[in-house]
C-alpha cells in the first residue's frame, strides 16, 4: 500500500542542531549511499541557516520530482534529498529513501533504502515508520521481521496516522506480529475509516458484515462500503456490488450490482471477475451465459485471485463454458493448492480420491484433505469418510505426507504480500 502524506513537519530544532554538530566535527557525510560529500559550508553557519539550507534543498527536491516549473528532473530530486537528508532534514531523510527504492533518478538499493527509513523513523517520522513495516513485512532491503513491523505500526498509529492504523488492525485480525485480537483490529480499522482511510473503511464495513471485534451490523456494513466505494476504492466497488446482488444492508438490485462490479473490474480488481463470473454463470441481474462466465473466471485467476482460480478448475472439469479438460482442472486445483487455498485442497483430493485427471491416490487425497480440514467442515466430513476406506498403514502415510506439504505450502506462501479482505 502507498505510504500517505501527513502533515507531519520537519522539526527545525533537531534538524539544525544535528547539522551543527556535524560541522562542528569538521565534515559531513551524506549518509548511506553516498560518495563524495557535494555539501560544504563555512562552520561560522548558525545552526538556523543550516537548517534554512537543508529546508530549501528539499524543495528544490521536491519541485523537480513533481515537475514544478518544467519537466521532471527526478537525478537532480534525488540529489537535493540527499543532500537535505545529510543535513538532518526529516522528510529529506524519508524521501531519498523512496528514491533508493524506487529507482527514482538513481540506482535502486532497497539496503539503502532501509537505512534512510530507519533514520527518519528513529526520530519520529510517521510515514517513515510505516515504510520500515512495509520493508520487514516483504523483506525487502532486510531481513523479514513480523514483530519489529508490527512495533514500527504501533508507534506511527499512536501518532495518528492512518495508513498505520488500518494496517495495526490487519496485523491484529490476522495475527502478523502479535496475537489475533478482533477487538483491537475493529478498533483501529474504525479510527483509520474516521480519518477517511480507504483500505480502513473497506476492512470496517467487513468486520460488520462478519461481526468480527462487533455485533454485526449488514446496514453499517453497506454504509461504510459505500463511502470507500464512491471515493474509488476497487474492492469496496466489488463488494457494493456484492452486496445489491444478495440484498445484504441495502435492498436487492440486480442492475446496481453491476453497476459497481463493472466499475471495480475496470479499475483492474481481482476479485470482481469473480463476482461477474457468477452473476453469468447463475443469472443473477444478467441471462446465464456460462462462457462468459468461464472468461470472467479467467480473467480473476489470471490477477490472482484464488477463489477464481478453483472455480475455474471447476469449469474445466465439468465442461462449465468450456471444453471438459480434467489435466487443466487438476492444474488449477494443485496451483491455489499450493498457495493455501482450502477449497482447491479439497477439490484436487477429490481428484486423488476418484482418479480425475490424475491416477488414484488414497494417500494423497488424505493428505490434500487433512490440510483444508481445519478450515473447511465440508472437508473434515470427506476425511472421516476417506478414513473408513483407509488401513493404518495408509492413514500414516497420508499423515506424513500432510506434514510434507504443509511444509512446503508454508515456504510457497511466506513472502504473501498483506492482502484486504
């Protein structure tokens, strides 16, 4: 998620005092990342006028990354960070960070990169801390670190800011860094939504429609899903839609619905193919035309999305708009097998257990079944089913053979960016 702006201002004091010191040593490095220092100045400077300098070189920074007065210069943007940065300009500091990481007018080093973040982040900067969280929840320029991510996002959510808050009530719904706490994630996905946080307000309005940290409440549900959807937020988008197809907190309108569908798969959303999938497969607002409804399936398995991706297994297996094609369906089960997904587990178990597309395997399809089994009732029922058609010596081997695959699920699925619910 892009870090926002927040009006959180240099602190002229620290800055100034900071570059005096620097010059009272008798040099000035210009941090990680740099060569030769480019900045000199008398050391009979005041410790204002330093700090004047390095408020002005940021400026300059930013009026020739924004373009102001020409094109954009974004060599000559991060030259003027880098050198506010040396000088103790906090934004300077944040900003020459997202220039490493980006590759923006220099070499991208996300080690580097890192470095600036930590910096600024140390001395308070708010969007600066929730960068550092970006950078140890993805690993990127250092070693992934749940819990100091976490840290970072408590300290720049208790400064009010809300990209941390929202992402503080993710950590906490889904237990990155800390212990789940439905409670605390309502909490702050409701102080984040208060401040206008789109990601903030599309989690509230689930937590209502879940009763997740709350009584459940359909009709908030739908009115914070709005807000987020008429500000163009994509997944509020497709769950408005969602929402006027079931009836859910708003009454049921079926050309309402794809209104605010179409609007979410136009803005490139995963999920939304998959909602207009149904409605064509189903009727729902529209005729059932099942290829159109495979080539929406498609298209959400293509942006990721794995619900997508099982249900387009499922065309293909049974011939939904499409070609019967049992390897294809076996492919697309296996593929969201491998990154989690519960319901293509137990879909390719009952490949392995009936032979379809693959030859029959008591062992793997108990294997594949024990793993959704703790997130599926329906596959809890399978397995105790399969385990009747089972020796012991074939339940034990299923059992090795689930602690393999959890393993091996665990290294495909680790590095997962955040995603909304």
């Amino acid at each position: 998620m892009q870090s926002k702006a927040l009006n959180v201002g240099i602190s002229l004091a620290v800055a100034a005092f900071l570059a005096a010191m620097i010059y009272l040593l008798g040099s000035l490095s210009e941090g990680p990342g740099a060569g030769t220092s480019v900045v000199s100045a008398p050391a009979t400077r005041s410790a204002a006028e330093l700090a004047a300098d390095a408020e002005a070189l940021f400026q300059q920074g930013m009026n020739a990354y924004e373009g102001k007065g020409g094109a954009r210069d974004l060599p000559k943007a991060a030259e003027c960070f880098r050198k506010a940065a040396a000088l103790g300009h906090l934004e300077g500091q944040l900003w020459i960070g997202w220039c490493y990481l980006n590759g923006d007018g220099l070499a991208k080093d996300k080690v580097v990169a890192v470095d600036w973040f930590r910096k600024a982040a140390v001395r308070g900067e708010a969007r600066a801390q929730v960068q550092m969280a970006h950078c140890l929840q993805s690993g990127q320029g250092v070693a992934k670190d749940l819990i100091e991510a976490f840290s970072w996002l408590q300290k720049a959510a208790g400064q009010g800011d809300a990209d941390a808050q929202s992402l503080l009530g993710y950590c906490y719904e889904e237990g990155e860094g800390c212990h789940k706490d439905p409670a605390k994630a309502f909490y702050w996905y409701e102080l984040s939504a208060k401040q206008g946080d789109l990601f903030g307000m599309t989690n509230l309005a689930a937590c209502y429609s879940d009763g997740l940290g709350c009584k459940q409440d359909l009709v908030k549900s739908a009115e914070w899903t709005r807000k987020a959807a008429e500000a163009g937020e994509p997944f509020a988008q497709n769950n408005l839609g969602v929402a006027y197809m079931n009836g859910q907190g708003v009454p049921a309108d079926p050309a309402q619905a794809l209104v605010w569908l179409r609007k979410s798969d136009e803005q490139g959303n995963l999920v939304a193919p998959h909602s207009l999938g149904v409605a064509h497969e189903f009727g729902r607002g529209v005729p059932v035309d099942l290829p159109k409804a495979f080539a929406y399936y498609k298209i959400s398995a293509e942006r990721g999305y794995l619900p997508g991706l099982v249900d387009l297994g499922r065309c293909h297996r049974d011939g939904v708009g499409t070609t019967k094609d049992v390897k294809a369906a076996v492919g697309c089960f296996h593929a969201a097998s491998f990154r989690g997904e519960a319901s293509a587990q137990e879909q390719l178990a009952n490949c392995y257990r009936q032979g379809i597309g693959v030859a029959q395997d008591l062992v793997e399809a108990f294997a594949f079944l024990n793993l959704a089994a703790d997130k599926s009732g329906s596959a809890r029922a399978s397995l105790a089913e399969l385990e009747r058609l089972m020796s012991a010596e074939q339940k034990t081997a299923g059992q090795r053979r689930s602690k393999d695959l959890h393993a091996e699920i665990t290294a495909s699925t680790e590095a997962k960016p955040l995603e909304y619910r």
